[in-house]
C-alpha cells in the first residue's frame, strides 16, 4: 500500500478536506497545527494513506523525552481522518516499518474509534459534550447547582465579555497563571498564547470571554470552534471571587452563543478521571460523559502497553510551594512532554 507523509501546514485546501471526515475537529485544523509547531517546534509528520485517510502525527524530537510521534500534542483527542467511503482500523504496518526508520520510540494516539476491543490502555479520562439546540432547552437541562450560579452572577453585577484581542488574551493569561499556581501546575508560556490569539482568535476561529466584576477579570476561558463543532479549551479563575458563580457564566455565555449562532456541538475538553470537582462543574450543563482512552504504541516491542488508568505525571508536592516566578520557568519545558 502505498503510503506518504504530508504537510497540512502547506498542503492546497487542507481544512476543507478535514471537514468531509466524520470525526473532524478543531485540533485537525491547520490553525491548531500552527500554534502547536510555533510554539514548540514539532514536525508536522501526519500520514496519508490514499483511499483511506490520514493519520494525524506531530514527531517531537526531545532529548527528555526521546523521538517519538503524537497524535496530537497538547490536544484533548485526534482521531483519523477517515473520509467517506472508507476505513481504517489500527495501525498500518507501514507506520510501524516508517516509525522504525525514523527512529520514533513510540506512536501515541488520543482517541479510540479506529482500535478494536481488547488493545491496552495506556491513559484514561473522561470527556464531556453537549449536543447544541435551542439555548431554552439547554437551560432546562442545567442542574441545580449551576442554575443557582448563573442567579448569583447576575444578582452580583458580574458582567460577561467575548472578546478576540490579544489585551483580553493577556487578562486571561494573568488568570491562567493564578489557576496554575493554585494547582502547583507550570503554566504554559505567554507566547503560546499570543500564537493562540495571532493564529485562532485574530482569525475568528476562537474567543475569549471574560467575567467582570466591578471592572477586575475574576474568571475566564478559551473556546475554539471549526466547522459546526465548538470546544471549551482553557479556563481561569480568582478565588478570591470564586462566590460569584462567574465560571459558570462564562461558560453559559459561551454555551448558549453558539447554540445560537447553530453550531451542533460543544466540547467541555477531558478531565481527569479522579478530578470530581471538575466533573460535576461540567456534568452541571447537561453533557453527555464517555471514556477518552490514549493508547502508546512501543516501536521496538512492536506492540501497545498498557498503562495506569489516571494521570500519568502527577507533580512533586514541593510544586506547590514554587513561587510563581519559578513555575513559569517551569513551563519552559512544555515542549518536550507534550
């Protein structure tokens, strides 16, 4: 079978194609692929198997890390692009026999829908999507809690702002940074997400949306979109505020925007799978919750491993006592672990 690497970055009409797959989504996009390989300096390796699909790999070359092929980096899931007419199920042999060649220690594929029963796990998480129609049956499905939310933030004057400029993407970065701390997590570098806006926001295939209250950012979040399907990627919050309700009235304004806008679906992005507090937040507007399963393909076992069922990298608890300062530095290193 005939096989081949392809470029979507200089490849004629790429998103169009994406968007005749049946599983497509925003991280098959060329602007996600842009970001990614600006920011970190991957290898587009995706590949192309004539009459069947393609294969979405980033090969990122670490010294840490080692050689190995991701489908995607810093992506929630990406499945295969299997266009009408076709299939395709696991790995091709000639993936393995070019992954050999190239020398990548392992294939990572997030997602599962082209890998029968049975084929160890090497990651697990859960997932959340919420089929979109008309904001008035969406708000009929939000539970109590996040119902008693949205009053609070209206009761409290928080206004809401969607925004595009790079200013609302520094507000939410600032943000970002307060949320990471308190999670002892290294928050990515700011020009991650001045790609972020340069290439997606700028280009109104993203937003911002904001939480005022009494003229301060006191939460906030990221949301792309591609085709008919919206995806909530990041989001931030003071604490000091947390009282407010003001998350959840941003990602309601978000929610019921693209409902209105008739965009079919909404992803809440994984969580992992012993993050309870992240899960009812999200299971509050009405999604649907399913597995997410990444699988790790060791090239020179020639076979996949299986691994732990939670997150895999849990931080030193020393993290938490980092200042801010040192965290950000931290993050300098996101490139090889993606």
């Amino acid at each position: 079978m005939h096989t081949e690497f392809i470029n979507p970055l200089n490849y004629p009409g790429w998103d169009d194609l994406v968007l005749t797959a049946e599983a497509y989504c925003f991280f098959h996009s060329s602007a996600w692929i842009k970001v990614l390989c600006e920011s970190y300096g991957y290898k587009p390796s995706f590949f192309h198997i004539p009459g069947h699909g393609v294969i979405p790999l980033l090969e990122v070359n670490s010294f840490f890390t080692h050689r190995r092929a991701v489908s995607l980096p810093f992506s929630d899931y990406c499945e295969p692009l299997v266009f009408r007419g076709s299939s395709l199920s696991g790995i091709p042999q000639s993936l393995i026999d070019t992954a050999k060649k190239a020398g990548w220690k392992y294939l990572e594929f997030r997602g599962q829908s082209t890998f029968p029963p049975g084929v160890p796990v090497w990651s697990r998480y859960v997932c959340h999507r919420l089929r979109l129609s008309k904001p008035e049956d969406l708000l009929s499905k939000l539970h109590t809690n996040t119902l008693r939310n949205l009053k609070k933030a209206k009761a409290s004057d928080v206004n809401i702002e969607v925004l595009d400029s790079l200013s609302a993407m520094r507000e939410y970065y600032r943000l970002h940074c307060l949320t990471r701390k308190r999670q002892a997590v290294p928050p990515q570098p700011f020009s991650f997400f001045r790609n972020v806006h340069e290439h997606i926001c700028s280009k109104g295939k993203g937003r911002v949306i904001l939480a005022r209250y009494q003229g301060k950012a006191v939460a906030g979040a990221v949301f792309f979109h591609f085709g008919r399907k919206a995806k909530y990627k990041y989001g931030a919050s003071d604490m000091n505020y947390g009282r407010l309700g003001a998350s959840a009235a941003v990602m309601w304004e978000a929610i019921s925007r693209y409902a209105n806008q008739g965009y079919d679906s909404f992803c809440f992005g994984r969580t992992d799978v012993d993050n309870q507090g992240l899960r009812r937040f999200k299971l509050g507007f009405g999604p649907d919750e399913y597995f997410l399963d990444y699988r790790r393909f060791d090239v020179s076992k020639n076979a996949f491993v299986e691994g732990a069922t939670k997150n895999r990298h849990p931080l030193p608890g020393f993290m938490r006592h980092v200042p801010l300062p040192g965290l950000k530095a931290a993050g300098l290193a996101y490139r090889h672990f993606g």
